[in-house]
C-alpha cells in the first residue's frame, strides 16, 4: 500500500493526465484485489454470507412489507445467519436455535447491548429505561427493581382481588390491635385463637403486623418453597443491644456473613467429635448433683430438682463455654451468674417502640434504653475479662473450651469473616443463651412427667438400669442404647417445646402461602407448641406417651419434620442440637438410674402441678420437689466419685 501511495504521488506531477488516471485505475484495483487476498487467507476474518445487494441501498429491498418472512426466505437460501447491508449499516439476521444458543452461552455480554434509532433516543428519555438501555451496572440495577419489585408474580396475581387477601384476623381493639389477646402465656392464648380462627392467623400488635402459623403443613410449605424469604430476623430492641447489634448466629440477618458464621458453629464448636471431648465436663457436673442428692437421700428430705437441674446444666454450659463453673462459692464467679440473669430478665423485654415505632423516643424518657446499656456494658466487661484471662493462660488440646477454640481460630485468620472481638463475644453470648436454660426446662419437665406416669417411669428406669448393669458409671455407649429413654426425651419436647415459638422470624419479601398474601416485613411466629398438640397429627395429643416415639425413626431431631420441631427447621434450625441433647441424655439417665422417685408425702396432690410460666423457655411454674431414694444394685456401691 505505501508503494501504491508513492507512485500516485509522483503520477500528479506528471504533465500526462490521460497517462496518470490510467495507473491510478490500475493501482487502485491492486490494492483492491490485496486487501481480498488478504481476508480469504485469514480464517478468522471470515463473514457470515450476504444475499446479493444493489448499489447504495444494499439489501433494504429484500426486507419486503413482512420482513419475518422475508428474512425467513432469505435464511432457507443462503443459511441461518445473514449479514446484510441496510444502507450504510450492517446487520446480523439469526434463524437457528444453535447459533442463539452459542449467542446467550458464551457470547452473551458481547451481544448485549441495544442498537437504538433516533426515535427511541428522542421517545425514551435518551434510553434510560430498561428496553433500550445500553448493557451495564446500572441496566443491572433497573432490571432488578423491575423483576424483584414492580413484575414479581405476587405483585401481578394480587390485580386479582381473590389473590389480594390477607390470612384471617381475630377481632382487633384500637390501637394496642390484638396485643390483649397474648396473655401472659402467649404460646396457649395464640393455640386457642388458632384453633377458633385457623392454623394462619395475621394480628396486628400494636403497630407492627405478626403471622402465627400453627399448622405443620404450612411450616413445610415456609421451609421447601420460600425458607429464603423467611430466613430473616424479627430483632427487638434488647436483642440488638445485648447481642452485639446481632453479630452472632441467632438474631443476625441472614446472608453470606451469617451462613459463614453458622458454618464456624457447626463445623469447629458444635461438631459430633467436640461435644464428645466435653463427656468428661459432663460426667463431673452430674456427679456433683448425684453426691449432693444422696446428701438429701441421708436426711430424708425432698430434693429441689428444679434449682439441680438449673445449677448443673449451667455449669455443663459454663464450663464448655468459659472454663468457668456458674455457682461458686467465688464472689466473682457469683456476680458472673448475677450479671447473666440480669441480661435474661431484660432480654425478654420488649420496648414500647418494639410495637409502636412511632413511640421510639418513650423507650428513651423510661430509662428503658438505659437499662439495656448498663446490662450490656457489665456483659461485655466479664465476657472481654474472660477473653483475656485464656489470652494468657493457654491450654493444650485435651481441655479447650468454645473461647479457646475460637482464639485459636482468630489467630490461624483462615476464616471467610472477620472474628474480631465483638464478633467473638456475640457467638459465646449465642452459646450461652441457647445452652443451659433449654436444657434445664427439658429435664425438669421430663421428670415432671415421669412423675405423673409411675407405670413409663418404671419401664424407662428398667431400661436404663438394665443396660448399665453393675458399672459404676453411665458410658456414652450405654446412651445409644437407651431407646425407650430417647422415647421419653422427645415426648417430653413435644409436649413441652423450650422455646414454642422458636425465635421469631421476618419476611424479607411478600410470599403467597396457602391463597394468602403474607407482607413483607412481617414478624412470623410458628407456633411449635401448637402444632405438637394437633389432633390430627397425634394420637391423644395432650397425654405423655413416649411409645409414640418407638419404631418410628421418621421422627427424629434431625429430620427435616415439621410436625416434630423442638429445635427449629430449616436453614435456621439450631445449630447446637448434638450437644444439647448429648446433655439431656446424660444427665436424665444418671438421675434415672441412681435414684427411684415419689411425689412427696406433703404434696396437696397424687399429681405433680403442671402450671407453666413464660420466661427465655417455658419452665414449671413452681419448682419440681422430689423425694429420691437411692438404688442399690448388689454389685457396686451406689456412692459416685
């Protein structure tokens, strides 16, 4: 080409004219006939074929009045895709389902973006929209507000009015809404109301709207079509005071952080091997309770069983969690336990603007606010005392508790999040609350039950002592195989569920359940206590029968059940489960074993009182007294060391 560009140089200062437009004619045909030479040897610089076009206009009449058919025509004779002159623009005309398929999988951004006319520029506010839009983050952006917010299929079927409505409502008053209707036990006030109204009922606390689902049906429907949409948390004001702004597991919103954080808890606290290295804490604790019982025994006196079984779950969950035991005869290890009750007492709490947002600033004029800050300012200073104390004194592998292991895991740094020290103390604090209190209202309302039922507290004490035979100690083996105990174990929580609304979820977009619209931003209460008393899912629903439970390996803790919930479902189902039942097991088939039990002769009544009061779980209103009497096997002594 640079040789062709100099001859036409010189040929201009030539006198000959004829002469130079006839080597310029010549020179231009060989650089036209290079430049083909060129593209046919380059594989790559291929184009796809051309319909023969016409001077200037190029294809433009082939395009006819219908011109899906007339490029249908086109394609049946010179191929499935056409690259076609329209004036002075090139277009791509596609007819096979291969090439879009080769188009959207691997070129897809290539082939995003829009070749727009003068009339949508001018019509379309210079192509901000979304048809028209050039590719890109904020084409992104609109696109999602339209799917998620404007198209979403419950947006357009709720245009129909039979698709607009709402789950049903018991009648309101002004203002405070159903709020009157709780009671002071709302997990029976919320049953009654479901039983009268439906197992899905919307109320309306205050200013904020709850859904009570009390049917198992439903809650499957929540867990396998929109567990997502559910996965969020309702938080009060005391929860994101206490719990560190919910930078732990239980209160914290679902998302990449919390799944990793949940990820940790399983994996390196929670897992099968780590609650079997704390079988040593446990068979030290239960110890403690045996000797101390058989102190009673010697006396002659009742037992409360309550506070035993409160002290030595607490110290189980101490001790696993902090290396610390929760009643000492330490004044500093009483103040921890003190500080500990105080932080449950107000967590249960809810705030004036927890229901009415509008009243915000009330939570501010009552102290109410200032409180929550105290609690957690004496929380933080004991939890960051106890950080520091296994700071300095390291312990080796056979005797870590949950701080060790989370110190260890924040040096190595190997984490998909930042375990800082809010971080740290947020997941202790989870442990802590989710241990020893649901533990302690489980066993105390098992033996409750056992007591009221001679003939299933006979049978399961016959198990246990059969299959421990003369050894002086209860083994982990031994456990597994307690069938008929895990019987009694899981009538007792479907009976009596820790927590019977679990811990209340939100809706992070409005869902359809069942015909109804349920809101977005709605507090969601599944209603365990309810659903594990349904006629229609249980025989004899309100009585004890652990023989429900045998044979029946459908049930189980781990299964995704939803008529069988005491430790949640779905993706935020508790975390901690093995080791909560790991402490169930063992410290009721001690008590089993190492005593016979009987209502005390000063009881007014042959039955125990099954009176409940709400509190972190449902516990027995007043404490459980027992008289124990020791057994006695002829082959060791009954005293544990």
């Amino acid at each position: 080409m640079e040789v062709a560009l100099s001859i036409v140089e010189k040929l201009q200062h030539q006198p000959n004219s004829t002469l130079s437009t006839i080597c310029f004619i010549i020179i231009t045909i060989l650089c036209v006939l290079i430049n083909k030479f060129t593209r046919r040897n380059n594989k790559f610089n291929k184009l796809p074929p051309s319909p023969p076009k016409l001077p200037i206009i190029g294809n433009l009449h082939q395009l006819g009045t219908l011109p899906h058919q007339s490029l249908k025509a086109l394609s049946d004779k010179y191929g499935p895709i056409l690259l076609l002159q329209l004036g002075q623009t090139k277009a791509l005309v596609v007819s096979s389902a291969d090439i879009v398929e080769e188009i959207v999988k691997t070129h897809d951004v290539a082939f995003s973006n829009r070749a727009n006319t003068k009339a949508a520029k001018v019509l379309f506010y210079q192509c901000k929209e979304i048809a028209f839009a050039p590719y890109g983050e904020e084409w992104r952006n609109k696109r999602k507000l339209c799917v998620l917010e404007l198209l979403n299929t419950n947006r357009f079927t709720r245009r129909n009015n039979k698709f607009n409505k709402l789950p049903p409502s018991p009648p309101k008053l002004p203002i405070i809404g159903n709020l009157h209707q709780l009671g002071t036990l709302p997990h029976q006030s919320l049953k009654a109301l479901s039983d009268k109204y439906g197992p899905i009922l919307l109320l309306q606390l205050g200013q904020t709207k709850a859904l009570v689902v009390s049917s198992a049906d439903i809650v499957e429907e929540i867990v396998k079509t929109h567990d997502v949409a559910f996965s969020n948390r309702a938080n009060t004001k005391a929860a994101k005071v206490l719990f560190y702004q919910c930078k732990e597991i239980a209160f914290a919103p679902y998302g990449e952080e919390w799944r990793n954080k949940r990820k940790l808890c399983v994996l390196e606290l929670l897992n099968t091997n780590r609650v079997k290295s704390f079988h040593p804490v446990r068979t030290n604790e239960v110890s403690t309770m045996i000797n101390s019982i058989h102190e009673a025994c010697a006396k002659g006196s009742s037992v409360n069983l309550s506070k035993l079984i409160i002290v030595t779950s607490s110290n189980i969950s101490y001790r696993c969690i902090f290396g610390l035991r929760f009643e000492t005869s330490d004044d500093g290890q009483k103040s921890i336990a003190e500080v500990v009750r105080k932080m449950m007492s107000q967590f249960l709490k809810f705030g004036v603007g927890d229901l009415f947002p509008s009243l915000d600033w009330v939570d501010v004029l009552t102290g109410f606010m200032s409180r929550l800050k105290v609690t957690f300012a004496e929380l933080d200073e004991f939890l960051e005392e106890v950080i520091e104390e296994h700071k300095r004194k390291k312990r080796d592998d056979n005797n870590k508790d949950f701080v060790d292991i989370l110190l260890q895991l924040q040096e190595r740094d190997m984490l998909d999040f930042e375990l800082n020290g809010d971080t740290m103390k947020a997941l202790l604090l989870d442990l802590l609350v989710a241990g020893s209190d649901s533990i302690s209202s489980t066993i105390e309302w098992a033996f409750a039950e056992l007591a009221n039922s001679p003939k299933v507290m006979k049978k399961v004490q016959e198990e246990v002592r059969r299959i421990v035979g003369g050894k002086s100690m209860i083994e982990e083996n031994d456990l597994n195989q307690m069938n008929y105990m895990k019987c009694v174990i899981k009538e007792t929580l479907r009976l009596h569920p820790p927590g019977p609304f679990l811990i209340p979820r939100e809706t992070a977009n409005s869902v359809e359940i069942k015909g109804y619209h349920i809101p977005k931003k709605v507090t969601v209460y599944i209603n365990s206590y309810a659903i594990h008393r349904d006629p229609k899912l249980w025989d004899n629903a309100e009585e004890f029968i652990p023989e429900r439970f045998e044979g029946n390996q459908q049930i189980d803790y781990k299964v995704i059940d939803s008529q069988f919930i005491p430790f949640g479902i779905g993706r935020r189902g508790c975390p901690g489960m093995s080791f909560g039942v790991a402490s169930l097991e063992y410290v009721i088939a001690n008590l089993l074993y190492w005593f016979d039990w009987n209502v005390p002769n000063n009881n007014n009544s042959a039955l125990i009182d099954m009176s409940e009061i709400s509190g972190l779980n449902i516990s027995k209103k007043q404490p459980l007294y027992l008289k124990p009497i020791p057994y006695q096997p002829n082959s060791f002594s009954q005293t544990v060391s």
